[in-house]
C-alpha cells in the first residue's frame, strides 16, 4: 500500500498540472491548456488554405501536408522525395540501419564516410573547386554550380503557389511554408512552434538566459544578433551627433568672432573702427 502511494506522489511531483474536468496530469501548463481544447471544444488551429480548424497543432501540421503539392522530404541516404512526413519515415525503414560517420566540430552526422570527409573541407578551408567568374573557393564541386547561379541570375525553382523563383531548391522548401504555416519546429520548454530551425534556436535563448552577441563599445550583451546590430548603429548615430554638435559650435565661435571684429585701422593712431566713414 506504501509503495503505491508512493508511486501515485511521485506521478503527481513530475506533472503537478492537473486536468479539472478528467484529472490527467501534464508536466507542463501549456500541455494542460492544449488538452483543454478536448474538453470546450475549442479549435484556435486554423489552415489558412481551406479554414478548417483543429483543436490541436498536430492536426494541423497532419492536414497541411494533404494541401503540399510539392515532395519536401528527403531521404538522407538516397535522396527520394515525399509529399508526407510519414511516407518518409514508412519507407527509411526500407533502407538497412546506415553506419553513421560523426563529425567531430559540429556534431553533424553521414551515412559515408565520404560525404564525412567532403564536409571536413568547411572546417579546414580547404578548396577544390574555384569560380571562374569570381575565383572564389568552394570545398565542393556541387557548391560552385550553386555559387555560379549568383553570376547567371538562374533560378530554377519555382513556388507553384506564387511563382516566386529562387536559386537553390532548399530556399524553395523555406518559402514554401509561408504558404502552409508548415512549423515543425517546436520548444521544448513552452510548446511554442517555429517554421526554422533558426528561429526555434533564437526563441530558446528567451528561457535559458543566454546572451551571446555581446557589444564591443559598452559590453552589453543580447540574446539576438538583430538586437545587437540596432543598438550598435545606436553608438554610432551618437557619435555623429556629437561630431556634429562641436562642428556647429566652433561655426558659432567663428560667427561670433567675426561679427565683433573692427577692420578699420588709423594709420596714424592706430585706433580702429567698424566703418570708413569713422576715421
């Protein structure tokens, strides 16, 4: 009886957020407030295609996929494309388990020991391949024909939804989701969704308190470069401030300096006088 007891606190102490209408416990109040949706009825989701509503985000993620017309997952180990995240999962179990190659300075993994060691490049700075408009260096063949897109204005790949054109076909699968509201990407702490992968990393600086962009003039830190950048242009729209208020004040010392001077000397006394007619 003890140890049921103590199995029942120990559920209670790891999800303290309790449900008023079923009692189902959550570790968190914004899992609990999304459970509520259940229980009122509430679908605050909504496709910004077609109007439907859900009462979950999930559901939403699930059913926006039904309106992508493009395949935006990719298998990793031999690049077919599906339209579905579940497609994708269903047909990686095909593949045998991959032997996984760690990069050791960012933690990003390959399924080849080659595709490894074309990665290590970017670390080394090593260039195998150069532009031949621009002569710029590039660790990968495939990275020049990107790059060369810069110089032809190609841009192959083209938004079905709004024909906006973009040179790389990753910058199409980003803009794509401005259409679907598409956000896989979600906090851990707050249960809030991101679209980019970025933009979910800058969000979690908020919780932990991190602060890595720091200004070199006065030491303040921030949780965003965007941030940092505006408040230096701050020190040096000051700066300019005070250039041009010591400029406009030796202009005003001139002025006065001028205004007070007598040009008319006596050749004889020596005496001067603000006007001709006076001598």
């Amino acid at each position: 009886m003890e140890e049921q007891l103590t199995s029942k606190l120990d559920i209670d102490t790891s999800k303290p957020f309790k449900c008023p209408v079923c009692d189902k416990h959550f570790s968190n109040n914004s899992h609990l407030q999304r459970h509520l949706h259940v229980h009122t009825g509430e679908k605050p989701h909504q496709c910004q295609l077609c109007g439907r509503s859900f009462s979950q985000h999930y559901n939403l993620k699930a059913h926006m996929e039904t309106h992508i017309s493009v395949k935006v997952f990719r298998c990793r180990i031999c690049t077919k494309e599906f339209s579905k995240k579940k497609e994708l999962k269903a047909h990686v179990q095909t593949h045998p388990k991959p032997t996984s190659f760690h990069c050791q300075l960012c933690d990003k993994d390959f399924t080849k020991k080659s595709y490894l060691n074309q990665h290590l490049r970017a670390h080394t700075g090593y260039k195998l391949s150069y532009c031949e408009i621009c002569n710029k260096g590039f660790p990968n063949k495939s990275d020049v024909r990107k790059h060369m897109r810069i110089h032809t204005n190609e841009r192959p790949f083209v938004c079905e939804t709004c024909s906006k054109t973009f040179a790389q076909k990753a910058h199409l699968m980003a803009h794509i989701r401005t259409h679907t509201g598409y956000k896989p990407f979600d906090c851990p702490i707050c249960g809030k969704y991101f679209a980019f992968k970025n933009d979910l990393k800058k969000h979690t600086q908020t919780h932990s308190g991190e602060k890595p962009f720091r200004c070199e003039i006065c030491g303040r830190e921030f949780t965003r470069k965007d941030n940092m950048s505006k408040h230096v242009l701050a020190h040096s729209n000051a700066s300019q401030f005070d250039e041009s208020l010591r400029v406009a004040n030796n202009n005003l010392v001139l002025d006065i300096a001028e205004s007070t001077r007598t040009p008319f000397e006596h050749m004889v006394c020596n005496n001067q006088f603000l006007s001709d007619d006076q001598i």
